[in-house]
C-alpha cells in the first residue's frame, strides 16, 4: 500500500522494499551510521599501523551454526591443534602484536589458549558465545550473551577484552547499542570506511570506535571450503597474498591503516601461511610501520584524531 502498511493478511515483517514508508528505510538506514573519519597525523610516530587479526572460530565455527559434524569439528580443532601455534610462531619471530577474537565456547574448550595467546602479548577480544549470528537475537538474550562472553575470557585470558567483533559480522541492530553500554572501547565488525571511525546511533555519537573490516580483507572469502552451499577455494594463495599486499601498500601510501582478518583454520596450513609470513616481511622493510593491536588501533585514533 502507498502508506507502507501491509496488505490485508500479509504480516509486516513480508512487506516488499518497495512499500516501505519513508521512515522505515530512514530508520533502518539511520540506526548505526560512521561518524566522524579518526586518523591522526601519524601513527605512533610511524607512517602506517598494521592491524592483524585472528578469529579464533575453531569448533564453533560448525556448532554457532547448529552444526554437529564430526569432521567439521575436527576441521575446527586444527586451527586450535596447528593453526595458533603456527601463527603465534610466525609474529614472535617478526615481533608483531595482533588481535585474536575468540568465542567464549572456545575458550572454555580450551582455557589454556586464550592465557597462551595473552602471554605471547596478544590482544584478546570478544566474538560472540558460541559463533551466534546476533541479527537472529533479541535485545536480552544479545546482551546475556556478549556480557557472558566477554566474563569467559576476562577468566581464561587474564586480560579484560575491550573490543568486539560480530560473528560472522551479522550485528543486530542492537549490538552498537549493546557495546556501547558495555563500556568497550571499539567494535570490529562493520565496513563503512577503510580507517578508523567514531560509530553514531540513532545520530548521536556514542564514543565506540570501529576498526573496519572488509569482506576482501579475510582469508576465509578466497581460501574457505564447505559443502553447504558447496564452495571451493577459488583463489590459490599467491593470488591471496597479491590482494593483501597491495592493500598494505595502498594503506602505507595513504598513511592509514591496513587491518586484515585471518583464521587459524584457514590461513594456518603449511602451503598458507606463507602469506601471513610474507606480509610481515614486507611490511617490516618499510620500516615506518606501527604493528599494533586493534585496541592500540582504537585508543590512538581516537585520542590523536585531527
């Protein structure tokens, strides 16, 4: 109808785009928006910050989707068996620091990784309690779940996470909201920007800021096997590794920042992780790089912003 209202026996939730009243589309569109562009003059008195990052997925990566697989499991427990070490290995050896989201399931599977992972320097952030899709959530039962995540990892990290990351970047409309009131520094989730930027709600400034991400920024769009819908790597790992080093070097052009999504399970087999190995040592010879945290990330753009 041409007031946005449905049919006569077509519920809301089945009206068409196109029948949408003004303030719907408006209100949806308006609910979380970017606000203001935060990028000081320098980073940390470099050129450039490389902001890594791993999603620590492992077995929720099947069960946060009602899955029960077996091998699918398995597929999860060598990014915990292989895939960490492997990865933990290749920054010490490049002294870099980077950010592992880790759901709080995870983390109760194996409490000693998220203390492994802190004691090698590690940032520890939140992602979701069991790999939920939060757009599937009420308000309560988002907000149970994200405060009880983060309680898992302040026990079994040592460290008191400060971030979020939406699992699969399916955020509500009440996650922004949910952070917000948790008083956590950044979220990671969302893709309005190539840099850091202060996140509004409902048009007001909340104080949050977000690292963004970017579907062209994670291992798993190129490298991810599944059978539902069946997929198959369709971009061998050279290619990968082009795509992420230009990038960085489009960022280090640009004096921003180059954040990158990778999985243990994914990124951290022998004929893989190459790439994160290569993209260290070309980032370390320019030199004037910042590898930071996503937390680092936050704070000094927020702080230094002009």
């Amino acid at each position: 109808m041409a007031d946005g209202r449905a049919p006569e026996g077509v519920p809301p939730q089945e009206v068409p785009p196109h029948a949408w009243p003004e303030a719907e589309w408006r209100g949806l569109v308006g609910r979380v928006r970017a606000g203001r562009r935060l990028r000081p003059p320098s980073w940390q008195g470099k050129r450039c910050a490389v902001a890594l990052s791993f999603d620590c997925d492992h077995e929720t990566f099947e069960m946060g989707q009602g899955g029960r697989a077996m091998g699918r499991l398995a597929w999860g427990e060598f990014g915990r068996r292989v895939g960490v070490p492997r990865i933990l290995d290749v920054l010490h050896r490049y002294d870099a620091r980077a950010t592992f989201f880790v759901p709080a399931v995870a983390a109760l599977i194996d409490p000693d990784e998220p203390r492994r992972i802190a004691a090698h320097g590690h940032e520890i952030g939140i992602h979701g309690f069991i790999h939920e899709n939060n757009s599937k959530l009420g308000y309560e039962d988002e907000r149970a779940l994200t405060e009880r995540a983060r309680d898992v990892l302040r026990a079994t990290s040592g460290t008191d996470p400060v971030g979020l990351r939406s699992a699969n970047w399916d955020l509500s409309r009440n996650t922004i909201a949910i952070a917000a009131e948790m008083g956590l520094l950044y979220d990671s989730s969302m893709m309005a920007d190539e840099e850091p930027y202060e996140l509004l709600l409902d048009g007001v400034e909340t104080g949050l800021v977000e690292v963004p991400v970017e579907w062209l920024r994670d291992d798993a769009v190129y490298l991810l096997f599944n059978r539902n819908p069946a997929t198959r790597p369709y971009t061998p790992p050279a290619a990968v590794l082009d795509i992420f080093l230009r990038e960085f070097d489009a960022a280090y052009a640009e004096g921003s920042v180059f954040q990158l999504v990778m999985h243990p399970f994914v990124i951290g087999y022998r004929s893989r992780i190459f790439i994160l190995e290569e993209i260290l040592r070309h980032a370390k010879a320019k030199g004037d790089v910042w590898f930071a945290t996503h937390a680092e990330v936050a704070a000094y753009a927020r702080d230094h912003a002009v």
